[in-house]
C-alpha cells in the first residue's frame, strides 16, 4: 500500500536477563518489547528511506496491534494483508488530491 503496510510479528518467548530485569532507568520501553521492536523498525527504515532523498518521510504517529490467538485468525489475517493492496482505490487518502 503506498501509504500504509501490514506486517505479523511472531515473537517467540525468551529468557535472557535483560528481559527478566525489565527496563533500564534510562528508557521506558522493555527490551524486545513490541513498542520497542516497532520503533527500532520505524528508525531504521526512516533512515534509509531519508538517504534515498525522501526528505520529507515520516510516521503516523501510533500504530494498531492485535493479538493473533489461533491458527484460523492467522490464516484470515494472511488473507487480508494479501487481499489489501487491492483495494486501494478504496482508501480515502487515495482521493485526496492537494
């Protein structure tokens, strides 16, 4: 989608100590923590997609999440992500013309 994607994010469970421990003084976001693998993403793409001369690039600031708990969701959730980009004549950013 040219204004929006759609990932799954599978995380598996880990026990190393800095998890155990939780977050350090200096940042409020637990290690491997979804908020913290989504802004380690954001930064680095941002990154990239600025050195390709995207100045002007920049995030909506949330992001929506939902938790995946059987196997037919995922299957229905993989149906739509690949299904989306198809209607993007639908979106309502697409008609907006400026």
């Amino acid at each position: 989608m040219p204004n929006h994607f759609h990932g799954i994010l599978v995380i598996t469970e880990s026990h190393n100590e800095s998890q155990l421990q939780g977050p350090s003084p200096e940042s409020r976001l637990m290690a491997s923590s979804v908020g913290s693998i989504v802004g380690q993403f954001e930064s680095i793409c941002t990154k990239r997609i600025r050195d390709l001369g995207q100045s002007d690039f920049g995030w909506h600031p949330r992001y929506y999440d939902h938790i995946i708990r059987s196997e037919a969701e995922l299957e229905q959730i993989r149906a739509y992500i690949v299904g989306n980009p198809g209607k993007w004549h639908e979106d309502r950013c697409f008609h907006k013309e400026a």
